[in-house]
C-alpha cells in the first residue's frame, strides 16, 4: 500500500518534470534562492552551517515547491523572527546592509510567489510577462531602498529617536494599510 | 408609473475580481511588521515592512472592473484531412488596467494537431487592447474538430486580485474527408429507362447537341467536330445535354465502427473508409449529371435526398461530417432499423458496409430480392481483428474470418456484387455486373 502510494508519487513527479518548462521552473528557482539567502542573512551566523539550518532552509525552498500555500507566509514570519532572535538575543547591530537585503529579498519572493501560484509549471511563458513583473518589483524595492536609507540616517542623527521614527512610520503605515482593507471591502 | 429599470447582470453574477492569497500574505506581514515595530520601538522592523506596503499600494491604486472576453477563432476557409488550420485565441482587456498575466488554455479534438495547444499560454494584455495566441497545426482527420472549450484567468495589480475563470464554449472547425480518386467507366444500369421523354437541361454525355465550342483539356477526342474545326483551323467540340438521369443511393452502414482510425496519415478504420468513399462516388456520379442521394443504416436513418449538381456534392460533404457510429441496441429486426419506402425501385444502391453485422447482410439480401440493383462496398480494414484476450482469440478471429468469407459468398450467389473499396476503379467490374443484371427481365 504504501509502496504503492510511493510509486505513483514518483510517477506524477516524472510525468511533472517532463512537462515543466523553463519560466516557470526558473520564477520558482528564484522563490527558493531569495528565501535561502533571506534566512543566511536574518539569522545569526554562528547558525549557518550547523543541523538547526537545515529546517530553515526546507522551509526557505517550500514555497517553491507549493507556491499557492501559506508555505511563503510562514517563511517570511521566520526570516523575521530569525532577524529578531539575533538582534535582540544575540546582541548584532542594525546594519543598513541587512535590513536593505531581508526587506529586498522578502518582498522578491513574496512578489514571485505571488506570480509562480497564477503561473502553471507547463507553460508557454511570454516573456514580457515576467520582464514587466520584474520591473515592478525592481520600483518598488528601489523606492523602498531609498525610503530605508534615508529613514536610518534620520534615526542615526536624532540618536536615540528611533522609537520616535518607528512610532511616526508605523501610524503611518496603519493608516495606509487602514485605508487599503477599506477600498478592498468597499469593492467587495 | 415609472417602468422598472433592467437588472445589470453584474447585480447577480457576484464579483468577478478576487482577492489572491498575496494579498492576504502582503495585508498580514505588513500589519505584523508594523505592529512590532511600534511595539518594540524597532524602526528597522517598520522599513523590513516598507517594501509590502509600498508594493501593495502602488498594485492597488487602480482596481479592475470588467472581466477579460476571450473569444476563439478558427478560420473559415475549406479545410480538407491533412490541410492546414489556423486556430487562434484572443483575449481583450476592456479594463483601463493591464492585465499582468493571463492564463490561456484550451481544449482541442484528438484529431487536430495544434503547436502547443496542450499547454496554457501565460500573456499580458495592455488596458484597452488585446493579444491574441496562435494555434497553427493540421487537421488529421475529417468531422467537426473542436476548438475549445477555452478558459482565460486573470492575474492583475501585480498578483493581489485575480478573476474568476472565463470560459468559452468550443467552436468547430468543418475538416471535410479527403476523397480518392474514382472513376467508373461502366454505364449506369438503370440509365436507358430513366431518359423518357424528357431531355436533361445539364451538359454531359448525351445524344442531344447543346452546341459547338472549342476544345478543352478533358474532352474526349470523339467528341471533335471535324468540319467546325476545319473550317476555323482550331480544333472545336459538339457539346451535348446529358441524358442521364439515374438515381445512386448511397447506403452507409453505421451500426458500428471497427478498427483504429489514424487520421489521414495512417489506417483507416470502417467509418474513415465509408466516409472517403462516400465523397469520392458523389463526387463522380454528381459530376456526371446524376441525382445522389444518401441514407445511414443505423439507429437515426438520417437522411438525405436525392439532388444533383454542385451544390449536392457540398451538401453531401457536410452531411458526411456528421457521420458517427449509430448502433441498434437489443433489436435483431431488421425491419425496425431500416424501412425499403426510403429506397427508389430505380436507383443504383451502393452499400458501404463492414459486413461485421448479421443485419447488414441480411439487408442487403433484401435489397436485392426486392428487385433494387444492389453493390456492396466492403469497408473492412484488411487487418482488422478484436483484441487479443487469450490463447484461443487467433483461433477465433480466423473462425470469424471463415465465417465472414462465407457470409460474403452466400450474397454473391444472390447476385450481391461484393467489392472492397480501393480507390480509383474499384468498382467498374461489379458495375458492369449489375448492367449487366438490369438488362435482364425484373422481377422474379
């Protein structure tokens, strides 16, 4: 019974790798990259390389495998969570370059999960779908970008005002996220 | 009083545009990432949200309205077995939005081989305008092929909403048989007795001069007038009104279907054969001048009557389309399958016939002592043979062959001539047969 189930499991992987084509298989390859390198930089480095990474990096590759389930969401909570427990356990900075990376690499496999859970594994890609999904994303984390720099230095200089500044940028962002749930359900 | 207002259809049909599982994703880190921020008094956690909102914000500043049309085309030019088709599906975006990715896929008939027409089609389609995919291929083998049914789902606003599939009912494309070619030398046996009086409008082969006109490739060389010629030293012909007035019935046997049918390319099968053949001998007898009629022997007797010219032979290539297998279940009456008033006393039938069916031959041995000049077409595939279930299925298949060999030599002893169907002549020596028969005293 089991044997069998086994079989036909190995059976459908076949029959789905002989019909997969290239877009699709590389927007997944990028999912699981981003969210790899998205728990190397979150999580603290005396991490890397021992047996407590391994769960972190199947959990990283997940939603590669299964785009359309809670498997990206629950990926993206442990990077962040990765990036508390060094920060505030293990006492590591806040550096410009991690923040810039985990929030870009974040937002890029959240953006290609998004894409690979419409896009098929057989299909026939155009390649203005992707080039033009790609650009998107590239404005935002560019606008992003510069929204962080910007807001570190400030919080460098007042010294001591971060709780300010985060306090500011997070009613802030209430208030837009406030205002989106209410058009969506506006439409609804 | 003022009339009620119609009810916009969109009132019932629910919302067309979803939400995605992205968005919800993008909703919910956006709000935890910010919570803890403000929380723990971590800036850097607010900006790890930045990116979410910044995205979500600027995917969701405009909204889509309407859902993307999809429509299916495949050409209407006359596509023949092994002919090109050019199939292709458009998706229009009335939108003021784009459209980020839509997913096309589509169904097609087995017997039509379309470039990639088994895989979605992943496109984006500007606001207000269109993309269409193409789906060249061949068409493999006669009948109504379909093109569809087809399905477009829509992915905009960068993956946060989605719409509802769209689907669209398939559209058929005509494949019309490829026909061999036939030709029948033979005069037709009821011919003589059908002219009368009355003299056919139509030019052919006749007694009756219709004119003189010039030579053409095709005319037959007695056919020339040597003096008209002479005199304005270019060869010209006495064109003549066909006295031919005869009457074939095509009889098409369709209580089942026997061997595996491989398109054009590859084996025929009962009904490819029937069908092919059936084109063919329209064709030639319609060429000719004669009236062709044809009738199924099957559950629906479908059938058509009995025309002349041009515009018959189209008809008869659209009446093949439909042909299907059309089985008489539980019933060993041949009476209730098939009635002799559909059949005239004059006309030639031609049975295209498997003879797999007892009542086929028992019908056929009615025909004829019912006084009709009968020929039977055998369109059996000569390698046809049932599927191999166990040591004795050789043994049995050659039992069936025995018998079915007997089966055809009792109908030829009462006067059935039996041909199988090979193209081009096939039948001249039965047809001189049953000239042959039909100069004979009727009647018995």
């Amino acid at each position: 019974m089991m044997a069998g189930s086994v079989t036909n499991a190995v059976a459908a992987a076949r029959a789905v790798t002989a019909r997969a084509t290239g877009t699709p298989f590389l927007v997944r390859c990028g999912i699981g990259i981003s969210g790899l390198l998205a728990m190397l930089v979150a999580w603290p480095v005396s991490l890397t390389g021992t047996q407590y990474f391994i769960p972190l990096t199947l959990l990283a590759v997940y939603p590669a495998v299964v785009p359309r389930g809670r498997g990206a969401t629950l990926a993206a909570m442990v990077v962040v969570t990765g990036w508390l427990v060094d920060t505030a356990g293990y006492g590591a900075s806040v550096e410009l370059w991690r923040v810039l990376s985990i929030a870009s690499l974040l937002y890029l496999g959240h953006t290609l999960t998004a894409l690979a859970a419409v896009l098929p594994y057989d299909a026939v890609v155009n390649l203005e779908v992707v080039g033009g999904w790609l650009l998107r994303a590239a404005a935002v984390l560019l606008v992003s970008a510069v929204l962080t720099v910007v807001t570190l230095a400030l919080s460098a200089d007042l010294a001591g005002g971060a709780f300010l500044v985060a306090t500011l940028l997070g009613i802030l962002g209430a208030v837009g996220a406030t205002v989106l749930i209410a058009r969506l359900l506006r439409r609804a | 009083m003022v009339p009620p207002l119609p009810p916009e259809p969109e009132q019932f049909a629910g919302p067309a545009w979803v939400p995605t599982r992205a968005l919800g994703r993008a909703v919910l880190l956006t709000g935890l990432l910010l919570l803890l921020g403000v929380a723990l008094g971590r800036v850097d956690l607010v900006l790890l949200a930045a990116p979410f909102a910044i995205g979500a914000a600027a995917s969701l500043r405009r909204m889509p309205r309407s859902a993307p049309e999809l429509t299916i085309a495949t050409g209407d030019e006359h596509i023949v077995e092994g002919g090109h088709v050019d199939a292709s599906l458009t998706v229009t975006n009335p939108d003021v939005i784009a459209y980020d990715l839509v997913v096309v896929r589509t169904r097609t008939s087995p017997w039509l081989k379309l470039e990639h027409a088994d895989r979605p089609f992943a496109i984006s389609v500007p606001p207000d305008g269109w993309h269409a995919v193409d789906l060249p291929g061949d068409a493999n083998r006669w009948g109504r092929q379909d093109v569809g049914p087809a399905a477009a789902r829509v992915a905009a606003c960068g993956g946060l909403l989605a719409c509802r599939p769209v689907v669209v009912p398939a559209r058929g494309v005509r494949v019309y048989p490829v026909t061999d070619p036939f030709k029948a030398t033979e005069a037709m046996p009821a011919a003589a007795g059908l002219v009368g009086n009355h003299r056919s409008r139509r030019p052919g082969e006749g007694g009756e001069l219709a004119g003189v006109r010039p030579f053409a490739p095709g005319d037959r060389l007695r056919r020339i007038d040597w003096r008209v010629s002479l005199r304005t030293r270019d060869l010209h012909v006495a064109s003549t009104l066909s006295d031919r007035d005869a009457e074939v019935l095509l009889l098409l046997d369709v209580l089942g279907e026997v061997g595996r049918s491989g398109g054009v390319a590859g084996g025929a099968s009962v009904l490819d054969t029937t069908v092919r053949a059936a084109a063919a001998i329209a064709e030639h007898y319609l060429q000719r001048g004669d009236r062709v009629s044809l009738l199924e022997y099957g559950a629906t007797a479908r059938r058509l009557r009995a025309a002349t010219g041009r515009r018959q032979y189209l008809t008869v290539l659209e009446w093949l389309l439909d042909v299907r297998p059309d089985p008489v279940e539980g019933d060993d009456d041949y009476a209730n399958v098939f009635g002799f008033h559909h059949v005239s006393s004059d006309a030639l039938v031609m049975v295209l016939t498997p003879l797999v069916d007892p009542r086929s031959a028992d019908m056929l041995a009615q025909l004829t002592r019912s006084g009709r000049y009968v020929v039977a077409v055998d369109t059996l595939p000569p390698d046809a043979a049932p599927g191999n279930r166990g040591q004795w299925t050789p043994l049995a298949t050659r039992l069936w062959r025995m018998e079915r060999e007997n089966v055809l030599g009792r109908l030829r002893e009462h006067g059935v001539p039996v041909v199988a169907w090979a193209g081009s002549g096939s039948l001249d020596l039965v047809l001189r047969d049953v000239a042959r028969l039909a100069s004979a005293p009727r009647g018995r």
